[in-house]
C-alpha cells in the first residue's frame, strides 16, 4: 500500500514505518490495521501513555473517580482542561460514528494479534498539561482557560473530506503556527518536546521493524529527530512550581493585612472600611463564579464566606469549599460517573452531569476569587493612600 500518511525510514539498519493518522478518521482506522497486516513487523508503537492506554483499556474508568480527592488535591483544574479538550474531538468522532482514538486501538489489537511487542511511546499526559500548565503564567492560564470555555459552544459540522485534509502536513503547520502565536509554549510543548519523547521510544522499541501509529502533526518532527538522541528523563521532569509564583502568594496578604493594621493606627474607621471592602470584593465574585456555574445557593454562600479568608492563604481556594459543599448537597451517583464520556459532547452536558458541574463550581469559584483579590487588595490600597495621605 502506497500513502502520503506512510513514511518510511532506515536507521542503522532497522526499518521504521511511521503511519500518519487523523484521530477521529475512519480512514486512518482502516490504513493502520492494513499496514501492521501487510508489514508485519517486530514492534508497533502507539501514541499514548500509560494513563491514557489504560482509559482506553478500562471502560469504568469513570465509576473509580473520587472527585472529593480531585478537590482536595487542587486538582479539579486540570481534569476540566483535559476534560474540555477531549470533548472537541470526542463530537467530531460521534459525527463519524467511531471511537476517538480508535486508530490506536486499531494498532493495538493489530499488534496483540500478530505477536508483535506493542510500545506506549509517549509522554505521560499529566507531566505534559504540568510542563505546559506551569510555563504560561497568570495571564495566559486566564486566557486558555477562557478559549477553552469558548470552545464547547462551538458545534460546527466537518465534513470527512475537510478531515482528511487535516492531515496535510501544510495545514497542520499553519494551524500550529497560528496558535503559537497566543500561546507560543503550546508548540513548544504540546508538539515539539513530545516529537523528542516518540522518537526515542521509538528507536528504543525492539526488533528490525518497527511501525508507529501517530497524529500526523507528529510525523514531520520525528522524521527529523529520529536521528538525533534524546534524554527520555529530561523531556519527563515536571519543573517545580515558580519560586516567584509563591513569593508573589504569600507577599500578597502579608502586604494586605500589613496596610489594613497600618489603616487602622492612623484611622479605626477607615480600617473597618477597607476590612469590608476585602470582604465584599472577594466574598461576591466568588460567589458569582460559583453563581455562573450554576452552584447551589449554599455553595454560593460557601464561596462568599470563604474567598475572604481563603485569599489571604494561598493554600487555601474558595472553589474547594465551594465545591466539597456542591459534592455534599449533590452527590453524584453511579449513573453520573458512566454517563461522563457522553455528557462532556456537550456545553449543556458539562452542566448537566454533576461530577463536571462540580468540577464548574471549582473552577468558576476560584476564579472569581482571584478576581476578588486583585480588585479588592486594589481598593485597600486605594483607600490606605486617602487615609494616610489624603
């Protein structure tokens, strides 16, 4: 079989093949499978990590979820970010009537049916989404957060043709150079640091053959970096969080509380003014987070009361009571946790379901909090400089 999706490679006297795909692409399904059997070779590597081959592997992934831990663990975040991802891609495959992912299932099966070893070749999801989480600052996890937010009204069509395209590598190119340009790590990481990680599983996995079922934005890069050696420890490291980042946590209500006992030596009113101000700022865009995420009224409540004293600890977060507190008043049950996979197809299924809409209140909470924070240290200071110098 002859493709523009096949490339193959000779290095040191081993064949590599590596397959092109589109992830949600009939198309692609039917290429890999046709090629392993054709091919027949020593090893077939997949794009996927351990975590995400287990997700694939085990159905009831979803029924194991303890989103209390998810919440204390400050983790509710990065779920709803991968959660909002998949979803996209997810549509897109329901449109077409197959399995996201399914081409690397399809490899999977292929080589387990032909004896062939079967390699997970990439980077864990999570050290990625930390490495990307951790390298765009503030301002650009608001703006991520929010274009992905954005993302799930958008229920366009796509035709089979348009996604066949899609793996033009001239396309892919131009696609990737117009994202870097608002987040120019998304590159960096999400394609590049990763293109390393694949080619080295790949020439590491074993035999004189090897195939590769990978996204075709990957193919490009580990053509080239095939011939290059990489440190699979160095690509997997999750850089600590920044020092700065925490100075910045623990300055802000040291520097807050510092003004308002400053306040109240020169004026014991105009103390009590900037303590309810704090309050107010803080205490109601919580709770207008939480209010937009459609929260219970207790957990908008619990957002008010507690973004005033959480925003003054930065291990603390008003989202985390607000949402043990939506937990606790709409426990989500079985049924919840199985239809998941179906309810993130939508905007309104993230509402619906009460483990995502959990995870809503969380989110929306905490930022609001943030919000709260900067507007409210903004008016304490405002009112510290009319005090004392006014």
């Amino acid at each position: 079989m002859t493709s523009g999706n096949v490339h193959r490679l000779e290095i040191n006297g081993r064949e590599i093949i590596l397959i092109g795909t589109a992830h949600v692409s009939r198309k692609s399904v039917e290429e890999v499978k046709e090629i392993i059997q054709e091919e027949k070779p020593d090893a077939v590597c997949v794009e996927l990590c351990q975590s995400r081959y287990q997700s694939i592997s085990d159905a009831d992934k979803w029924k194991n979820m303890d989103i209390v831990k998810i919440i204390k663990e400050g983790k509710a975040l990065m779920l709803l970010i991968n959660l909002i991802l998949s979803s996209y891609q997810k549509r897109l495959a329901r449109q077409f009537g197959i399995q996201p992912g399914q081409e690397m299932i399809q490899g999977i099966e292929s080589a387990n049916e032909l004896g062939a070893t079967l390699c997970l070749a990439d980077r864990d999801i999570q050290t990625t989404m930390l490495r990307l989480w951790r390298g765009i600052g503030l301002w650009g996890k608001f703006k991520l957060f929010f274009q992905l937010i954005l993302s799930m009204f958008v229920d366009e069509e796509v035709s089979e043709e348009e996604l066949e395209k899609m793996k033009s590598q001239d396309m892919l190119t131009a696609a990737l150079d117009e994202l870097s340009q608002s987040f120019p790590l998304f590159k960096a990481i999400l394609i590049d640091e990763r293109d390393k990680y694949l080619a080295q599983k790949i020439k590491e996995a074993p035999g004189n053959k090897v195939i590769a079922v990978l996204g075709a934005g990957h193919v490009p890069g580990i053509k080239n970096e095939l011939f290059h050696d990489h440190d699979l420890a160095e690509l997997s490291r999750v850089p600590p969080a920044s020092k700065t980042a925490k100075i910045i946590g623990w300055s802000i209500p040291v520097v807050i509380l510092i003004i308002i006992a400053s306040t109240f030596s020169v004026s014991k009113a105009a103390g009590i003014d900037q303590m309810v101000s704090w309050v107010l700022w803080n205490g109601s865009l919580a709770a207008l987070g939480t209010l937009l995420a459609l929260g219970h009224p207790l957990s908008i409540l619990t957002a008010f009361l507690a973004a005033p004293i959480s925003s003054l600890s930065p291990l603390l977060a008003a989202g985390w009571f607000a949402g043990l507190t939506e937990a606790l008043i709409r426990k989500p049950n079985v049924q919840d946790f199985e239809n998941m996979s179906e309810d993130i197809y939508s905007f309104k299924g993230f509402w619906r379901n009460k483990v995502t809409h959990i995870l809503l209140v969380v989110v929306f909470a905490n930022l609001g909090s943030t919000v709260g924070t900067l507007v409210g240290g903004a008016e304490v200071v405002r009112q510290f400089i009319n005090t004392v110098f006014g």
